[in-house]
C-alpha cells in the first residue's frame, strides 16, 4: 500500500495557447494536511481536475494512492470525496435524498457520523436543495464527502458560502479528519483556514509551483516585521544589513529584516530604543509577498 | 497586449454608449432572441421557398393540378394531419396546406422554449437577481424580456418575410409582396402566441422545465383540438376553440381573413400583461403556483445514476408517454373516417409519404409519421438532458466518485432507450384502442409492429446525439434538433414534391416504412439501429477521453 497519498510528476495542461498547469511535481505523504494556494487562474483548479481525472493532463501524471487518475480513475475515487466550491446539485431533491444518493454511489457510509455531522451543520435535511441558500448547498456537498470517511479528502475552496460558525465546524471536522490520519488536499483563498489546518503549504503561480514547505520553512526565509520606537531622533536604519522597507513615522520606525537580526539590534540598542515590537509573518502576508500587495503575480 | 486592451476597452465603455442601463434587460434579452429568431427564420424560409418553387416544376399542367386538389380537397386524414386544403390548383395554396401546420407547431415550440429560457431560466440560473439588482424591477424586467422576444420574433418574421417575398417574386412562383408578407405573419403567429403562453407558465411554473412542460402540454390540447375540428367529423366549430386553429382561419395567400388576427393579437395582448402583472405579484426565485419546499425522503430510486435518471426525468417521460399515447389514440379514433376519403389517386400521392393502400390503415400510415417525430423529439430531449448534465456540473458530483464515464452514458441511453421502446408500444397499443373503438379492424399486432417501427429513427437520432456529445459537446442540441427538423422537412417536401433522392436519404423518417400501412421494413430498421448504435459508441469512446466541458 502507498505511502503517498497523492503524487505529480510533471503534470501538465494547456488550453490551446494558455498554460494553465506547468510541469507541477507535488508529493502528499500519507495523513498530511496540505494547503493549496494562489491566485484567481494560478491552476488550482485545474490541478483538482486533472487528480479528478475530470480532465485530462497535456502531459506528465498523476497518482491518487499509486492509482493512476487518468487510467484507473473509478479505484482511485473509492479513497476519496471531493468537495467543490460551486455545489451543483439537482434542485429537486431534498438534502436528504442527495446525501443518500451520493452515499450509495461512493459506497460506504458512516451513517451515525452522517447523522453526527447533519446536527453539527445545523442542516435541513428535509428541505429540497433548489430551495436551500448557497452556504446550505455548500454543508451539503462538505456533509457527503466527510460522511464517507475517505483516505483523501480533496477539498476545493470548501467554505464558499458558510458563515463563521460553520466555518469554525468545518475547520474541525478537518481536524478529526487529520487526527484520524485521513489525507486532506485543501485548495483555499481563506488564509486564516489554511494556516490554522495545514501541516505544509504549496503556493502556485502562473502554472507553476513556485514554493512548498511548512509555514515555519517559509517564515525562515522570510522577511521578520520590526517595529522601533525612540524617544529621540529616529536613527537611519537603511544602510543597516539585512534591511528593508524602511519606513518613519514621527518617533516610530517600521522595517523588514531577513538573516540575522544582530547588526539591527545593535543600531536600535544605541540609538536609545524605547519601544520594540516584531513578529513573523502571517501566511497572508507571506502570500502577498509572493504576489504583490494587489494580489498580482510580482 | 493588443488583445488585452481591446478587452479592456469593451469593459470599461460606458454603458449608456450602446444603451440606457435602465433597458438592458431588454438588450440582453434581444441579443440572446434575436439570433435564435433568425436561425429559425432562415429555416422557415427555406421550407416556404422550397415548396413554393418545386410546385410549378411538379404540377406542370392544370390537369395535374385539379387531380392534385381532387385528391386533397377530400381527404378528411390530410385535412386532420395538415389543414383544409381548399385551392390546391395554385402555388399559394398549396405551399400553405403542405407546410403551415408544421410551421406552426415548429414556430409554437420555438416560442414556448425561448421565453421559458429567457424568463424561468435566467430565473432559476441565478443570473435574474443580478438584473434585479440594478435600476430595474421585477415587473420591468419581465416587461424588458418580453420586450427582446418580441424583437426576436420580429427576426424570425422579418428573415422568414424576406424569403418568402423573394421567393414570391420567381416567375414560376408569382406570389405578390402583399400577400407573402401575411403569409409569413401567418406562418410566425403560433410562435408569438407560445412565446406569450411560455412568458406566463415561467410565473406560474417554479423551475424551466415544468414552465415548458405546461407550455407544451397547452400546446398539444391546442393541437389536438385543432385537429379534431378540421377532422370532418361535424365538430369543425371547435376550430376558433384552439389558438392553432385561429392562425389556420387566417387562410393566407388564398382567402385572407385578417380578422382572424384579432383573437391573436388579443390572447398575445392579454398573456403578455397577465405575465407582467404576475411577475409583480410574487417575489424573485418563487412562483405563483407555490412549490413545496419540503418533502419526505424517497430514496428507493437514488441506488446511482441511472436511478436518478429514472427519478428526475419520469415527470417528463410520463408527460411524453401521455401526449405519445394520446395523439395515437386520436389518430386511430379518426383513422375509419379519415380512411373512407382515400381514392385511388389519393393512394398514389400519399405513396410518396412512403404509405400505400387504402382506408384507416393508410389514415394510419401517415399518421404515424407524427408519432415518429414525437419520438424523435422525445430522443433528442434525452441526449441534451444528458449533455445539460455535463455542463450544469451535476454530472462531476457522479464522476468524482467511484462512476466511470461509460458506465453514467452507457446507463443514461439505456433509461432513453428503454423509455422510447415504451414510447413506440404505446403509440402502437394507443392506435389500436381508437382504431378498435370504431370497428376498423384493424388487427393488435399490426399496431403494436407499426409502434415498435417507430423506435429505431429514435435510437439512430440518440445514436447521433451521442456521437455529438462526444466530439463536439456544445453543438450537441443544435445537431440533434437540427437533424430532426431537416429530417421532417425533408420528408415532407419530398412527400408532396420531388426532392433529389439524396435528399431524401439524409432524412431519417424517408426510411421508416409506413406501418402500418405496409409491414415494418426490418432491414431499414436494423440499419439504422446499427448506424445509431456504432455513432453512440463511438462518441462513447470519445466521451471517455476528453475533457469535461461547462456550458
């Protein structure tokens, strides 16, 4: 039995003249919880597809638990539940009929947490989807992939829709999951989500993985917040090695340091220091690092 | 970046540059109306043209023409099938009796299909709340829909008109502007009328399809009613009873009665205020006849996707089944009357419509041409239910679990498969209960033969909407509908005229024999269920191996 739950090798996908996914190589282990990020057409999308087998790859592979997406995509789905961000569902069957439908396709159940989660989502069952608000369409689609119990949840912008409490709901039940040593692939524009959730991080740009590791990997490599405040003339802290984004504001300075933060502490400690604030990075300000402060490519 | 700024510059233009924002609905409707309005116009067109200039190459001599109108004129199962055929010695009358009832029926499910899309749909899609959002209501914005269908249907007249007077004005033709003009109002009052019938069901029906299935259903008793009056059956007063029947009283070309026009206009009028002034009654997303929200859970269906199938679509497949059924029955109800007016000379024309022999089962034989382009329908509203499937996102809930593509299509077929042999036997069974209540005696088994005959130009269209469905997914209604409907004209034109056997071999209903007025040619049929089975296979193959595609 594989280790790995999910594996890219050079995956690939063009349409026409756009690259929407470029050679990706992506290696989930086994019960790990792993982020997904980028942008609005960076090919997150496309990546869940293509491990889908919903569609097919231009070039490079895909293996779900060393089964092929593409050649054995029926055996590779009896170990996972997909959630989308956009539930389509058929308007006129009530929440109860759909689960009970999408139970008895995956084929197994777990009918007491089904039972378990219904309550915990505060969901109508009764009620018939076409009149079911968005977030209600969107607990029934998370109910049916968690209800099954996957080896892999694959899970693509999973709280469109839901309100804070649901979303609190959601973020344990991904919890469970991971304690119980399900695998979750979690493709989300919520930041505060996939940092509370995620073990590693992979972010995505233009097609392409441009960086992957634990946040804490990630906050190493970049830039420490530090925030000085004197109570005499500010010193210049732009030759100082190491940093950057200098800014002055009255009797308070603001800067980014990478390396060491000696050479820094050094200048403050003798420029009389009153105040002294830093912290590392969020995974949102990692990600706009990443991007720009517009959300675009940089 | 040239490419870039050219988008950019068509978002960021003011909108008032082509338009007041307080009519965009009305814009968007007209956009979105307007091209179906005059594909279907071209369509209409050609069908007028094409009978109008094959009739002098046909009928050369008067002789002809009076054996023509000594045939027709008497025939009560011509008359039931196409309308009155009073001046069959003149290219104008005879162009409306051969082509107006199918026109007309094809005009009315135009109407009825695009103002439910525009309305119930938008609705439904989730798209009409964003309108509502802006500087209209919800009274405006229906008024602003209707506003665009009528721009559409003023498309479909206006390409219809310009074929018509062009086609008029051939010297063998001879047909003056003026009376191709009413003509073509003629030809296109049934598509205002269920473009106005459609505006209403979509505020009183909750989803598209219930909408169009009322529609339709208004559609088939008009039919019916129309059908029954012109029968000759002593009942020719319920003619003013159904609304086809007041566009058949408008008698174009012939003996124009533009009074006629009032009741259509009116019952336009009426329908279109009725649907506004209900529009304005209820809130966004609901309707007026209430639709339960809640319901108990029956899940003995919901065992996969071919159940679900079965669930969803049984509405419709029943709603098919009954008007199938019912049509037949009244085909064979009128089959002994109708029968008796079939003379020799009548026997040899109708020979071109692929019927011979006299009496009900001759009546019978073309008949059952109708049933098979109910069923033909009935099969092409499958593959694009399927086809809706793929691009609604339904279809992923199934396929990103443990359901392979061939096993969802090869099951989905199956379901329509199964539901048009039903189709076929009942149309069969039906036939035979009216025929047996007036004494024919006409046997069981030739009906039930003359039913199942029905089946395989049904699966050969299912066939061919796979296929499409495979290869080209998005042009899947436009090919089956369009096959049908070339089908259909094809077999009509070539039926009362002359049309180049190649022609006639593109129709599917040129080689369904006319049972049962002659045995069930076997052959032909397992042909085309050969050919219908090898293109669903292969876009099955296809289908397995693309991508999957979104609206």
């Amino acid at each position: 039995m594989s280790d790995t739950a999910l594996r890219t090798e050079g995956l690939s996908k063009r349409f026409g003249d756009v690259v929407a996914l470029d050679h990706l190589d992506l290696e989930v282990p086994r019960g790990e919880v792993v982020g997904y990020l980028g942008p609005n057409g960076a090919g997150k999308t496309t990546t869940i597809r293509l491990l889908l087998g919903l569609s097919r790859p231009t070039e490079g592979r895909a293996e779900i638990f060393g089964l092929d997406c593409r050649r054995q995509p029926v055996r590779a789905h009896r170990r996972l539940a997909f959630v989308t961000g956009e539930a389509n569902l058929w308007p006129s069957l009530t929440g109860a009929e759909t689960l009970s439908l999408l139970g008895r396709v995956h084929g197994h159940v777990d009918e007491p947490y089904r039972g378990a989660l219904i309550d915990r989502f505060d969901l109508d069952p009764t009620k018939k989807v076409r009149a079911y608000s968005k977030g209600n369409r969107q607990k029934v689609v998370l109910i049916a992939a968690l209800m099954v119990r996957p080896d892999l949840l694959v899970l693509d912008e999973p709280t469109s829709g839901l309100d804070p409490l649901m979303e609190q709901v959601f973020r344990h039940c991904v919890q469970e999951a991971k304690d119980r040593g399900q695998t979750v692939f979690l493709s989300s524009h919520v930041m505060s989500e996939v940092e509370a959730l995620c073990d590693r991080v992979a972010i995505l740009r233009q097609g392409r993985l441009i960086e992957m590791g634990t946040l804490a990997e990630m906050r190493h490599l970049s830039a420490l917040t530090v925030e000085a405040r004197f109570d005499r003339t500010v010193p210049d802290l732009s030759a100082v090695p190491g940093v950057s984004a200098v800014e002055v504001d009255g009797p308070t300075v603001r800067c980014q340091v990478r390396g060491s933060v000696e050479p820094l502490v050094k200048v403050l400690a003798s420029a009389g220091v009153t105040e002294l604030l830093s912290h590392e990075p969020s995974l949102e300000e990692l990600f706009l690092a990443q991007y720009g402060a517009d959300g675009h490519a940089g | 970046m040239q490419a870039d700024l050219g988008i950019r510059a068509r978002i960021t233009a003011p909108v008032g540059a082509r338009g007041s924002p307080a009519f965009l609905v009305a814009g968007l409707s007209t956009r979105r109306a307007v091209r179906s309005g005059i594909l279907w116009g071209y369509i209409f067109g050609i069908a007028i043209a094409s009978s109008e200039i094959t009739y002098g190459r046909i009928y050369k001599t008067a002789a002809q023409r009076d054996a023509l109108a000594a045939t027709y004129g008497a025939s009560k199962a011509m008359s039931a099938l196409f309308g009155p055929a009073p001046r069959l010695q003149s290219v104008g009358g005879f162009t409306v009796f051969k082509i107006s009832m199918t026109l007309m029926v094809l005009g009315a499910v135009w109407g009825l299909l695009t103002s439910t899309r525009l309305l119930r749909g938008e609705e439904g899609s989730g798209r009409w709340d964003l309108l509502l959002c802006g500087r209209t209501t919800q009274r405006r914005a229906t008024a602003q829909v209707i506003v665009g269908l009528g721009t559409g249907l003023a498309a479909l007249w206006a390409v219809t008109a310009v074929i018509t007077v062009l086609s008029g004005r051939q010297a063998s033709v001879g047909i003056g502007v003026g009376p191709s003009l009413y003509f073509s109002v003629a030809t296109v009052a049934t598509a205002a009328m269920f473009l106005a019938v459609g505006a209403v069901t979509s505020q009183l029906a909750a989803t598209r399809r219930r909408a169009a299935s009322w529609a339709a259903v208004f559609l088939g008793v008009s039919y019916g009613v129309r059908l029954v009056a012109d029968a000759g059956v002593g009942l020719h007063g319920l003619i003013w009873a159904s609304p086809l029947g007041w566009v058949e009283e408008l008698r174009p070309i012939i003996s124009p009665q533009p009074l006629a026009l009032l009741p259509i206009a009116a019952f336009v009028a009426v329908l279109c205020a009725l649907a506004v002034y209900l529009a304005g009654r209820r809130d966004a997303g609901a309707s007026m006849v209430a639709d339960r929200d809640h319901a108990e859970a029956h899940v003995a269906l919901l065992y996969g996707p071919s159940g679900l199938v079965v669930r969803v679509q049984r509405a419709p497949i029943i709603g098919w089944w009954v008007a199938i059924g019912l049509s037949a029955f009244l085909y064979g109800l009128i089959a002994k009357s109708t029968g008796t007016t079939i003379s020799g000379s009548v026997q040899e024309v109708l020979s071109k419509l692929g019927t011979t022999g006299t009496g009900a089962d001759a009546a019978l034989g073309v008949s059952f041409l109708v049933e098979a382009v109910l069923i033909g329908f009935f099969a092409a509203g499958q593959v694009t239910a399927a086809r809706s499937e793929e691009s609604d996102g339904t279809l992923d809930n199934f396929l990103a679990r443990p359901v392979s593509r061939s096993g969802w299509l090869g099951g989905r077929m199956a379901v329509a498969v199964m539901a048009l042999t039903l189709g076929g036997v009942g149309a069969g069974v039906s036939g035979w209960l009216g025929a047996a209540s007036q004494h024919t005696g006409l046997p069981f088994t030739s009906l039930l033969l003359a039913g199942v005959n029905l089946v395989p130009p049904a699966i050969f269209i299912l066939g061919i909407g796979v296929l499409t469905l495979g290869i080209l997914p998005r042009a899947t209604a436009v090919v089956v509908y369009g096959a049908l409907v070339w089908s259909l004209l094809v077999v009509i034109v070539g039926g009362f005229g002359t049309v180049s056997h190649w022609a006639l071999d593109t129709s599917v209903f040129h080689h369904m024999a006319s049972a049962p007025s002659v045995p069930p040619d076997w052959v032909a049929n397992g042909v085309m269920l050969g050919i219908g089975a090898a293109a669903a296979l292969v876009g099955g193959l296809v289908f397995r191996r693309r991508d999957l595609r979104g609206a």
